[in-house]
C-alpha cells in the first residue's frame, strides 16, 4: 500500500527532528574527564617505604634499586602507585594502622612480618652481615660468639629470627638503633665494635655520605654473612590486598631480569660479589 504523500513528508520530519535532537545532546553533552569517572581511572596503589640506600631513597634515579623493580612491576598490569618514604617505625605504623597505604617494602622475610602482611615473590636479596674495622679481631662460626663483642643493630627491622633472638638476649652486649646511618656512626665513634648491616646499604653510605666516607678505607665487610635474605612487598591480609599481592606478582613474573642477576649502571659500583652464604647457626 502507498503511503500519502503527505503522510510520508510528517514522517521524514519526525525522523530527521529526531536526528536533529541527537545531534543536538550529543554537541551539548560536556566533556567528561575520564580522570573524574572513577570507573574509567586506572587502579592507584600507595606504597610506603623506608630511606634505605641503595634500594629505596629519593636520592638515585627512579627511587632506588627496589622502587624500580616495583615500578616495572605495576606497569606490566597497568596499575598506577605512589611511593613516600618515611623513617622505618613510622612506615610500619602508617600500614598497619591504615594511614592512607595499601602496602609497604622492602620487608624481610620472617613469621612475625608474615603475620602482618601478605607477601609478594621476592623483588631481591639483601646480603646481610657485619661491619667492624680492620682494627677489630672479629670472627665467628656461630651467632653465640657475637657474645664477645659489642654489637649494634637498626631496631625494628625483621632480621632473621635466630639473630633476633641473640640481639635482644640479655646475655648479649647489644644496642639498637634507629637507623642504618646512626649504626655506622655509632661504630665510627666506638660505641659498638660490629655492627648489624646489610653489606650493600653500608657500603653505599660509607662511598656517598660526608660525614661516613673518611672511614670506607677503614672497614671490613665481613665475608661470613648470617644470610642472604630475600626482600618482598607486603600488602593488608585483606580481599583488596589479595587481589592487589596477585596483581603485582603477575607484573612481577613478566620482568625479564631481576637483582642482584642486573642491575642499573648507577648503582653497580656499589654492590659488592657476594660470597657464599652459610647456614646460619643458633647455637
């Protein structure tokens, strides 16, 4: 059946009207941000770490040797992060008292910080040992015969669980600190003849510190390490945490090289070979 002319030209004029009002709200529809729709951004993690040379401080290219590592990590899933950095007991108050991070690095790998945190895959090792002068006859086989000097150490940090042990035993002539830093002062001073340190960390302020370097010369890092311990983000032993352990983990896995096997040119010069590791023993 035809329809009337008159009848077809009512029709053209609605649909072209509503063409028009299409058109019309489309041009008039103002632009949105994807930024401002949080269902467009992409996911934000805030991490919270420590100034601790060479593997996170703001002073080396991209945060340091960890905050790299983490960096690549969150761009291969396509997650954005932040970073701030605050003295070590404030970061582990600020996680675990909800203080606005969702997870925290570098962390030792012990029962006490598995309690805390869920851990992510290792993102490198720290070679940890000890610190004394050349001056100083200092030897051991096992953690009793630390008994026989004056030992410092960083308080709060989650060493191995053996030499936690010996450095708070009331048998033992220790003394904390509350940094990497105040420790080798306090050995350059002769208030403690060895100190607790990770070998990279002191050599790093021993080579870049004013106050530290007349000393680089002076010191032994002793080649008998307590371990190589390996160091991992932690996130909240929650569901979001969950999902953002596995989700940084995965951007782990698609890392080509991790340290100590690369490393960046700035920082190469700083750490040192590392020697066998033996077993510690807590006898």
């Amino acid at each position: 059946m035809r329809v009337p002319v008159q009848r077809r030209l009512i029709t053209q004029k609605i649909m072209w009207g509503g063409l028009i009002m299409c058109v019309a709200l489309i041009v008039s529809i103002p632009t949105v941000r994807a930024d401002n729709l949080g269902h467009f951004t992409k996911p934000v993690i805030n991490l919270v770490t420590l100034d601790w040379p060479p593997y996170s401080t703001v002073n080396l290219p991209d945060g340091g040797l960890l905050s790299r590592v983490v960096t690549a990590a969150f761009d291969q899933v396509d997650i954005d992060h932040t970073i701030e950095v605050y003295p070590w007991k404030r970061a582990l108050l600020n996680i675990l008292n909800n203080r606005g991070f969702e997870a925290i690095f570098p962390l030792y790998d012990n029962p006490e910080r598995r309690r805390q945190f869920l851990f992510s895959e290792p993102i490198g090792t720290s070679p940890l040992g000890f610190v004394h002068f050349r001056s100083t006859e200092f030897s051991w086989e096992n953690l009793s015969d630390l008994k026989e000097y004056a030992v410092g150490y960083v308080k709060g940090y989650g060493y191995e669980s053996h030499l936690v042990a010996m450095l708070e035993s009331t048998s033992m002539n220790s003394f904390g600190m509350r940094d990497d830093e105040t420790l080798l002062r306090q050995l350059i001073t002769g208030h403690v003849e060895v100190a607790v340190i990770d070998h990279n960390v002191a050599r790093y302020l021993l080579q870049n510190n004013p106050g530290l370097r007349d000393a680089e010369n002076l010191v032994i890092y002793n080649p008998h390490l307590v371990i190589e311990q390996t160091l991992h983000v932690g996130f909240p032993p929650s569901s979001q945490g969950l999902r953002q352990r596995d989700a940084f983990n995965k951007g782990l896995g698609r890392l080509s090289c991790m340290p100590p096997a690369c490393i960046p040119d700035e920082v190469a010069n700083i750490m040192p070979l590392r020697p066998e590791t033996k077993a510690v023993d807590s006898q």
